[in-house]
C-alpha cells in the first residue's frame, strides 16, 4: 500500500493542476450556433485569453454548428492549450470571406492539442459550384498548423474541404490519430495531411478519401512513422513532387506499415520532376511493409518523370537521387498490368531498392499475366516475387535489417 502522505501529496498536485487547466467557453465570448452568424470575433477572443491563462486551458467549442470565417489562432501561449471541437464548424462557401488560402491556422504554439469529435465542413462542394462561371479562388486549406511543437490532433472529421484537409509546415513531433478526412474523389487538390519541412511526425488509424493524395510528404520531411491508414479514394501515399527548384531540402526516414489502398490511382509513389538543379536532393531510409492493396492502377512506382500537365523538357532529367528504399509484404490487386513501376532518373539511377515478398495480381481476369517495370534502378528482391521482379532476384537471404537509426 502506497504511504498515507503520498496520497494527500498525489491529491493536492490533482487540485492544483484542475486548477491551473480553465475552460474558455466560445459561447460565454458571444458565439451562435446558427450555422450562419460569423463567430469568428468571439473565437479569437477566447483563444486570445486562453493563450494567456497562466497554466492549461481549454477552449471549448460546445455542440452546435458554427460559422467561421479565416481565423488564425497563434501563440507563443503560456502552457499547454486545448482545442476542443465538440460541434461543427463551417467555412463559408463564398471564397471571398476567406483569406491566406487558409480557413483555420494554429501558429508559434508549444503543447496543443485539438480534438473533441466534432466536424471541419469546409464546404468545397457548394464553392466549386459557385466558382464554376466564375474566376475565384478554390483552394483553401481546412486546418493549417505552422511552427507547433509538441501537437496532438485527434478524434475529428474533416469534410468535403475547398483544398486540403490539414497542412504541416516547420512542425516538430507531433502525432494525427483517429481521424476521419473527407472530399469527393472529383474534387481536385484536397489531400489528406500534407507535410513539409517537418521532423517527427506520427499519423495512426486515420480514414482518408479524397481527389488528391491520402498523404503528401513534400520538401523537408523528416522522421515520420504512417501506420493504420485506409486510403480510398485517392491518389495514395506519396513522397513528392520534388526537384523542380533549389529551394527544396532532403526527405528522410519515413515508415509506412499496416495500410490499406482501395480503388486509388496509386498506392506507394515516390514522384520527383525530370528538372535541373544545382545540389542534389535525397531521398533516402524509406520503408513499406504489409500493405495491402485493392483495385490499385499503380500500387508501387517511382516516378522520376513526374509533369501532371504534359509541358516539360524532355530532354531533362531528375536531380533527385533515390537510395535505401524497402518495400516488404505487399500484396493485392493491380488495376493495370505493371503493378511495381520504377522509372528512374538517368543521371540518378535509384540505389539500394529492396522488393522482399511482393504479391500482387490483376484485379480483373485472374489469369492475366502483369509484369514488372525498371529502368535505371539498382537493388534485390528476395522471397516471393508476383509478378516475376525486374531487380535481381535472391532466392537465400536473412531478413534485412530495416531499423532506422
């Protein structure tokens, strides 16, 4: 039994952290749950007092919907600050109202968490049908968060978003789980969770649909861990674009383990522009392991030819190099005939690329034969091989060390 003076000790710390931890209540600040009235006065003022309440706190967003136009939540804040979503918010659909091509920022903020099961309504769709006659801007991010160190988002549905559902830009760990992101598979540009110039990120159990990757990670990327992810519809998990201007820095270390793939456009790209620069970019320490794919037209490539809208040079080549990469237990059905498709730089040819127990099949006919696309790669496949590997083939091997240091 624990000593009688630990308990009151245990007790007084409870209180005086109950103390310290205030709620700040968006309707006390003069919030309306019309879902038309603009409350964005009132959530900036509740977050501004949070932000200096000497201690945690936490800013209530109760049940009810919720009109908000841009707002940029931003610290520095004295101690940890919960974002509690338990109704939904709704962007306006009049892109006008918004500004920054952000609806919801958090910035300079240490200790923050957001969650609170409520729902992000971006309203993408009734903006794109206002927009279709007219030149307005679209592409609005639902949740924007810059400069967070030490972040939790979790427990929340982000819907049909005008761009993309949550951006991560020069963040330091932090981790997304259990969440729910949503947009019509028709609705460009609406990725999941885009991530930049970030190091140590953690994604988990999140259900992501939309017309644009699952998962971006672009320039700066460092140190991530994806693991129990669905993705459908989409277009995959992607590392890229990358190598089209010099500005950009290295992505590394990034596991991606235990997702599902269903009906996307691609499953596990890595995709770089064919460009010139004047440093070599890397990509490098990648690891895929049990993914499962279905109905997939492309569930591994490497793209190193990437130009969407058809108008590079193709006398140019990727600059961006491609070392120590692994995908081990893949398997599913391709919706095309070369379900592994690494096309490589010519000046960069991708190195050390592992295939270790790769079977997949063609989603149609059972008895249709795929096969496997290289060009310009170096590596070893080992263990079962469905299609035939186009990378040298080793029937032995002990399991490959795998652990990022």
């Amino acid at each position: 039994m624990c000593p009688k003076y630990l308990l009151i000790l245990c007790l007084l710390v409870f209180i005086v952290e109950a103390r310290n931890n205030k709620l700040f209540n968006v309707k006390k600040y003069g919030a309306i749950a019309d879902g038309k009235q603009d409350n964005s006065v009132a959530f900036l003022k509740a977050w501004g007092d949070a932000c200096k309440w000497k201690g945690s706190a936490t800013i209530l967003i109760p049940k009810g919907t919720y009109m908000l136009k841009s707002v940029a939540f931003k610290g520095p804040c004295n101690g940890s600050k919960t974002f509690q979503i338990k109704g939904v918010l709704k962007a306006p659909i009049d892109p006008s109202l918004l500004t920054d091509n952000t609806w919801i920022q958090f910035r300079y903020i240490n200790q923050l968490n957001v969650n609170g099961g409520g729902i992000l309504d971006g309203q993408g769709t009734s903006t794109r049908q206002k927009c279709k006659n007219n030149a307005c801007e679209i592409l609005f991010t639902t949740m924007d968060f810059g400069f967070i160190t030490n972040g939790h988002v979790q427990n929340l549905h982000s819907i049909d978003s005008k761009g993309g559902h949550f951006i991560v830009f020069g963040c330091e760990n932090m981790t997304f789980t259990n969440l729910v992101l949503k947009s019509p598979v028709d609705n460009r540009n609406t990725d999941g969770i885009k991530i930049a110039y970030t190091n140590r990120i953690n994604i988990s159990s999140v259900n992501i649909g939309t017309g644009d990757d699952c998962i971006a990670m672009i320039s700066g990327t460092k140190k991530v861990q994806i693991s129990n992810i669905f993705c459908g519809p989409g277009h995959g998990i992607s590392i890229g674009s990358l190598g089209n201007n010099d500005a950009e820095t290295n992505v590394e270390d990034i596991v991606v383990k235990s997702c599902n793939f269903s009906g996307t456009s691609n499953g596990l790209r890595i995709k770089t522009w064919a460009a010139p620069l004047k440093k070599i970019l890397k990509v490098s320490n990648l690891i895929y392991e049990d993914i499962v794919m279905n109905n997939v037209q492309n569930p591994i490539v490497i793209d190193q030819r990437y130009c969407p809208e058809h108008q590079c040079d193709q006398k140019e080549n990727s600059h961006v190099q491609i070392n120590n990469v692994t995908y081990k237990n893949i398997q599913g059905s391709s919706a095309t005939d070369i379900p592994v498709n690494f096309n490589c730089s010519k000046v960069m040819p991708c190195n050390d690329i592992t295939l270790n127990n790769i079977n997949l099949w063609h989603y149609g006919p059972k008895n249709k034969k795929l096969r496997n696309f290289c060009f310009k790669v170096k590596g070893d496949s080992y263990g079962k091989q469905i299609p035939p590997s186009c990378i040298p083939y080793h029937a032995i091997r002990a399991t490959p060390n795998m652990t990022h240091k």
